[in-house]
C-alpha cells in the first residue's frame, strides 16, 4: 500500500494544481471550486509546473500505476474494479522518485 500522508492544504493545492495543468476547469470555476475571491490567491494555490515537476521525477512504473488508478477512478470509486497495488517497498527508495 502507497503510504501518503496528505495534509487538507497539500489538498487543496493539488486539486487546483491538477485542475491548471490538466486545463479541466478555467480559472472562474477553479476560484469557485477553492473559494477564492482573488486571481492572487489562485496563483498561489495552482502551480501545475510544480505538479508536472513531481510526476516527472517519478520512476516509469510508479508513472504508470498511478495514470492507470487516475484513468480507472470512477470505475474504483463505483465498486466495479478492485485495486492491485504494486509492492513499491521492494523498490529502493530512490527507484519510486528520481
């Protein structure tokens, strides 16, 4: 099991980052969404390069475990798939993010 220890900040930094980077939502409906009142704030929450960044430094076949969780999420979420995680322990630590 992937141990990740999420803050609701790093929350909230990452829906927005994603939501920038993956051009999901224009900035109007990322504000709504964050309830942010000022384009500063926005700015400051949403930096997909910041996100593009950490997926690069990502070994191959953590990349690809977690474009496939992405892409098979609703599937997951409605019950209809189970999830298989990979035993990235085995991996030195170095081999999960370059």
């Amino acid at each position: 099991m992937l141990r990740v220890k999420a803050h609701r900040y790093q929350l909230r930094h990452a829906g927005a980052s994603s939501d920038m980077l993956a051009r999901r939502r224009t900035v109007g409906e990322i504000m709504a969404r964050g309830r942010w009142a000022a384009l500063k704030s926005v700015r400051r929450y949403a930096k997909g390069g910041s996100v593009q960044k950490a997926v690069e430094r990502l070994a191959p076949g953590v990349r690809l475990f977690c474009q496939q969780m992405e892409r098979d999420l609703p599937r997951i979420l409605k019950g209809e798939i189970g999830v298989v995680v990979p035993d990235f322990s085995a991996l030195p630590e170095a081999n999960i993010v370059r």
